[in-house]
C-alpha cells in the first residue's frame, strides 16, 4: 500500500525536480562562472572536466551586483517588520486605558514596552558595529545600478499592489453585492481580458496613452488640455499597465472572500446599532481580510520581477530589475551576471511566497 | 370564544382599554408583481409571545423584517410605541433580531459577539462588561466566553445570538425561526429556556416559525398567515379548538373535515343546534353552532381526531357512525385510526395505549363504531 502513495508523491516531486531544480542549478551554476567571449558565453563549463568546472566558480558576480546590499536591506526590512508585529500590539493594549487597572499601569507598561524596545534597537546596533568592518565590504557595492533596480522594483511593486487594492476593492465589492442572477456575468466580464495576450493589451495601452494617442486626443477635443499628456514612457505609464494586467488577480480572492460571507452578518450589525459604514469596516472588512491579503501577494510576487510591461510602457528612467535582467542577458551577452540578479530575485521572492502560503493555510483551517 | 378568565391570566388584547406596543395599520408590501403583505392589520402588545405561523412564502419573514427595519412598507404603516418607525433605519430602532443563520460574527468570541450592540451604544465601558457578564449567565455561556463561534456548538451559538440580541435590552425582540438548526431534542428544551428568558426579561418577543407546535408552546398569542393575510389570530387554545377557517382547522394538527349542508332544524331544538347532513343515506351530524346558519348552507364540519371515540360496541352518545378500520397509525403514546365509515369518507379517531399492545383488541378491517358529542367539532363556513 505505501508503494502507492509514494508513487502518487512522486509524481509532484518528479515535476519539480525537472521543471524547477535543474533549471534553477544550471542557472545558479551560470551565476557563479565568469563571463567569456564563446559559446556558451561564460567559462569554465563542462569541457573543462567536471573537476576543473567546480574549482573554477566563484561569488565574484554576487560582489559586482551588490547581493550583500541587497540581503542586508531585506533584512533589516523583515527585521523592522518582525520588531513591529512584536510590538506594536503590546504598545497599543497599553495606551488603551482599561477600567480594571489605574491609568499609571497603562503607562509603565507603555513605558517597559517603549524601553524594551529601545534596549532591542541598542543591542542590534553594537551587534552590527562590532561586525561593521566585516559587513561593510560585504556591502560594498561596485556597480549601484541593480541595487537601485531592485530598491525601484519594490517600490513599483509595493505602490502598484495599493493601487491595484485601491481599484480592485470597489469591484470586488461591488460584484458580491450585485443581484444574484448578474454575478456570473461580471465575473465573466473580470475574466475576459485573458482570452487575448497579455503582450497585445499591454501594446494596445501604449495606442492609448502616447502623445498622439486616444486618451490625449480625447481630452484634447474636449478642452480640458491645450498641450498632450507626457504618460507613455514614463513610471505614470507602468502603473497603468500593471494595476491593469493585474486587477483580475486581486478582483477574484477578494470576491471569493466577500460572495462567502454572509449577508445577514452586516443586517445583524446594522440591527445592532452600526451605520452602514461602520459596519462595513467591523464586519465586512475584517472578514474580507484572508482575501485581500491574498489578492495583495498575488499582485505584488509577479509585479516585483515584471520585464514586459516596463520595458513597453516604461522609459529610460524606468528602473525595474526584470528589465535590467533582459538587458544584461540579451543586449550585453552577460549570462554569469544576469543569472546572478536572476538566483537574488527567487531568494527574495521567496519571503512573501512563504508568508502567501502561510496565509491561505490559515485561511482553510 | 368569550370565556370567564380570572384577573391574574395575561391577555391585553381583550382588554380593549390596552395600549398595544406594534401597531401594523394596512400595511402592504410587494416586491416588483408579488404582493409579499396585503393590507395587514393587527395589534401585538407589550411582554406578548407573539408568534408568526405560516407555510414558507406566506410573508412571515417580510413582516418581521419589517419590523427589523430591512424592508420599508408599500403602504401603510407601523408604529411602534406610538411613533411611526417606517423612516426610522435598523441601528436606530429600540428592536433587535436573532437571526435565522444566528449571524455571529465569526472573528469575533462569543463575549465580544455579545459586546458588540453595547460597544455601538452611549453605555459607559464598566457598565458594559457588567451587562455582557449577565448576558453569559442568563444563557449560561460563562465557560465560553473566549471562545470563536466555530469552536461551539450549534445550540450554544443558539444561545450566544439570543443573548447577543437581548444584551440592549430592546423594547421588542425579533427571532426569526430561532430553533431551526437544532435537533428535536435540544429544540423543546430551548423552547421552554426562551419562555423562561422571556418572562425574566419582560421583553415584548415575536418569533416566525413554521412549525406549529413550537409555536403552540411558546406563544401567548399565534398569528395564522396565509399569502400575505392573517387568517386567525388568537390564543394556541382558540386557534386549535375553535379555528375560523378549513385552512387554520388544517394547517394546526390533525383534523377530519366533513362536507354537508344545513338541515331544516327540527321544532323545540335548541337554538345552537344544527343538523349537518353529509350524505343522503346517512343519519345527519348533530353539532352546535353560534353562527346562526340558515338552511341548505354548505358547510365543513371539522372535528380532532382525539375527540372522537372508538369502541366495538354501540355507544350512546349525540353522534354515532360505524365503519371500518382501514389503517392504524402507532406512535407509541397514542394510536390514530382511519376508520371509512362511507364509501370514500375516512374519520380518523385517535385513542390513548393506556394497555400494553397485546390487551388492546382492535385491528385492521374490524367493525367499530365511532362517536362523539354536539360539541366537539366546530362548523366551519369558510
């Protein structure tokens, strides 16, 4: 009998050793070799003798991109985020004064809270200076491009992925409440844009928002402007284009979350003395929450290394690291290095893809 | 049925100088074609057990949410100590409901699922960890009240949306279908918890139901609907013993109703008495009425199968058929017999198992004579 359910594992594992594991080793081989004017364009490779090949790879591309940088601004970012959650509850049940204790408890709690926290950002920083003359080669950065890339493409990621909840809550929303016998349409209406390819909507945008396009010659005609609007090829641009590729993924979780919830729960807060509004932001919000937080990941994990829709809509200044991947690999024949910046985006997508499955988990149990 | 009551028994609504605390006054509503209430009136009246009994689709559940205040009249209008509420939205309404599906807010634990309607209103935050601590002892939920809603039981989230609903002490109470989702069992022991509730907190209850003997059990007064109309409303006694319809008579318990016509009465009968002539061969049935009924109306005669009796011998009473035992119907404390007494025309009689089964000497296709009195059934014109 266990021959059967290891066989029925094995098949997903099968598919992740090949589709996956290989790939990613030969790229993160690629990575670690150094670049050549040959085919493949990067030494040493399996000609050399496999033992000529291992002695051969070194971290010298992780140095050039600035991986240290990289790794230690994320985890500052993730620490700063950890010390937060810590925190910030416990600092919070502190101010709010409580009728069981006097408003002195509240503030030496407030007080041991602040203090502990004070003490924590003290030992990390005698931590980091006592290593500092290790650390500070280790992010040392030579060239600050892809640092700067990957700092730009969290920032586009992380405004596009509000702006995509921002317009996609609404809808969702919107969707939920509607009559019954309409919710298949409008779901079907969200659905619709996949049936054509991402590539042509995404070049029917830059027919829409170039100088002599629609949208210009639209509020031309009627006077609101006197001069075009300057969207193509700058970061407004991709925006557009993201929050618009992306929408149907934030729309869905949202709407699965709201359409399972029970309409008589806001009747029932509204019974018991809610406004409209106030029952939306005490009932309907928090339990739309699993969904939005999961509309949230889907959006932000593709957008963090999207190419297409930069190097389209995007201009020179527009500085993403998907696209600055396809510019090392195709236009400067550089492998070891775009392989590099490659194996540095799975490492960091990695964290919102754990914290995403830790989400749904919870969200099923 | 203007019976003697002694002074003590609780009945307003005879009391013609009783102020009621509901008032639907013509009140219609329709949703687009469909009439939902059709020209409603009636009274319900402070600390009642008012209960709303009808099939499904009968406009029960719009009536009460009327009241909630999630749907607003056509026409017409509801007051509610005096003051017209159609205007008025739920959240300002001294009227809570307990919902059909219990609607507790799942990320909420039972105490804060109570708190809630509290945290919403000018109490002050002491006072409403006092009244929330109440609520848990009134429905004894104390253990639970850290708990989530999905981490209780079906009859302890009953009991966390009464008290949820009772904790602003509103004017009235609402329950839509309340004990739906619990078994058998659990249903008639919380039938007698929410009377008792209901006394304790003198709150004015009406409840939608179904399911006759819930409300039989705990209503003071039941409103009988029918498409959007009530059809009787009246004490559960009088709705079961002196329904003033075939539809009331039929929809509450079991009932044989017989069809025939007024016979000229006899000279010297009493004033009440009719005779009620079914068939041509037949002796006609002998029963009393106060509807003065005037020769050769067609009328039911509708009688509970518990008030007929069934015997092997010839009995001497007012009324007296025989026939023969087609089914027996045994369910352990009682058993109901289909006797046809005519061609086509079945009577059930029910009698008590007060022997153990192998004393009892009745069984199928015996002979039996079944009986009773003048004043056992009620004649019905409707």
């Amino acid at each position: 009998m266990n021959w059967r359910a290891r066989l029925l594992i094995f098949v997903p594992y099968a598919w992740l050793l090949v589709f996956f594991l290989v790939p990613f080793g030969i790229v993160l081989k690629i990575s670690l070799s150094d670049i050549a004017l040959a085919i493949p364009p990067y030494v040493p490779t399996m000609k050399d003798g496999f033992w000529t090949m291992i002695t051969g790879l070194d971290l010298e591309n992780y140095a050039f991109i600035g991986a240290g940088a990289v790794f230690a601004t994320f985890a500052l970012i993730v620490l700063a985020v950890g010390m937060f959650q810590i925190l910030y509850p416990r600092v919070r049940r502190a101010l709010i004064p409580d009728a069981r204790y006097g408003i002195f408890d509240s503030a030496a709690v407030a007080l041991t809270a602040l203090a502990v926290a004070v003490v924590n950002i003290a030992v990390l920083v005698a931590v980091l200076s006592f290593l500092f003359p290790i650390l500070s080669d280790f992010v040392n950065i030579p060239d600050f491009l892809y640092f700067a890339a990957y700092l730009s493409s969290l920032k586009i990621a992380l405004i596009s992925t509000f702006l995509t909840l921002l317009i996609g809550y609404p809808i969702a929303y919107g969707m939920a409440r509607s009559a019954e016998h309409w919710r298949p349409t409008l779901l079907m209406l969200v659905i619709l844009p996949f049936w054509t390819s991402f590539l042509i909507r995404v070049y029917a945008w830059m027919g829409i928002l170039s100088t002599e396009g629609y949208l210009n010659q639209l509020l031309l005609n009627i006077g609101i402007i006197s001069d075009p609007l300057v969207i193509l090829n700058t970061n407004v641009a991709v925006y557009i284009g993201i929050v618009y590729t992306y929408l149907p993924f934030m729309v869905l979780p949202i709407y699965a979350a709201l359409d399972k919830m029970d309409d008589s729960l806001v009747e029932a807060a509204e019974d018991l003395g809610c406004t409209t509004l106030s029952a939306f932001w005490l009932v309907t919000a928090p339990l739309s929450k699993p969904g939005v937080i999961a509309g949230c990941f889907l959006v932000f994990i593709p957008t963090l290394g999207e190419f297409v829709i930069p190097s389209l809509l995007g201009g020179s200044n527009t500085l993403m690291i998907g696209k600055v991947l396809w510019e090392e690999f195709f236009n400067n024949r550089d492998w070891p290095v775009a392989s590099a910046v490659a194996v540095i985006l799975l490492l960091i997508l990695i964290i919102p893809i754990v914290l995403f499955q830790r989400n749904q988990q919870g969200d099923e149990s | 049925m203007a019976q003697p009551k002694p002074d003590t028994i609780f009945a307003p609504w005879d009391d013609p100088t009783a102020k009621p605390l509901i008032q639907f006054k013509n009140v219609t509503k329709r949703f687009g074609d469909f009439t939902a209430i059709d020209n409603l009136t009636l009274d319900i009246y402070a600390q009642e057990f008012f209960a709303l009994l009808g099939p499904s689709g009968c406009g029960k559940t719009t009536l009460m949410r009327m009241l909630g205040g999630f749907e607003t009249p056509t026409e017409g209008h509801i007051f509610l100590d005096g003051v017209d509420i159609g205007p008025v939205p739920p959240n300002e309404r001294p009227v809570n409901m307990m919902f059909q599906s219990y609607a507790l807010f799942p990320h909420l634990t039972v105490w804060d699922n109570i708190a809630f309607g509290l945290k919403r209103s000018d109490m002050p935050k002491d006072e409403i960890g006092d009244r929330v601590e109440k609520m848990l002892k009134l429905t004894q939920l104390g253990k639970f009240a850290k708990r989530k809603p999905h981490q209780i039981s079906g009859g302890q989230r009953q009991r966390v949306a009464l008290a949820r609903s009772l904790a602003k002490a509103p004017k009235l109470l609402l329950l839509d279908e309340p004990l739906g989702a619990l078994d058998k069992k659990l249903r008639h022991e919380t039938q007698f918890e929410l009377m008792d509730i209901q006394e304790t907190t003198g709150t004015t209850f009406v409840i939608v139901t179904h399911d006759q003997e819930e409300a039989m059990t705990v209503a003071s007064r039941v409103a009988v609907m029918v498409d959007g109309t009530l059809s009787q409303v009246a004490t559960p006694d009088q709705i079961y013993e002196a329904p003033n319809s075939t539809y009331v008579a039929d929809f509450i318990g079991d009932v044989n109703l017989i069809e025939g016509v007024i016979e000229v009465p006899e000279k010297g009968a009493a004033k009440d008495a009719v005779s009620i002539r079914w068939s041509s061969t037949e002796t006609p049935i002998n029963a009393t009425s106060d509807l003065g009924l005037a020769a050769a109306a067609t009328v039911h005669f509708a009688i509970r199968p518990e008030k007929v009796s069934i015997s092997t011998e010839k009995p001497e009473a007012d009324n007296v058929m025989s026939g023969k035992i087609l089914d027996i119907a045994y369910l352990g404390n009682i058993s109901t017999y289909h006797v046809e007494v005519a061609p086509g025309l079945i009577i059930k009689a029910q009698a008590t198992n007060v022997r153990r089964m192998s004393r009892r000497n009745l069984t199928w296709e015996d002979h039996v004579y079944l009986s009773w009195t003048d004043t056992a059934g009620v004649v019905l014109t409707s």
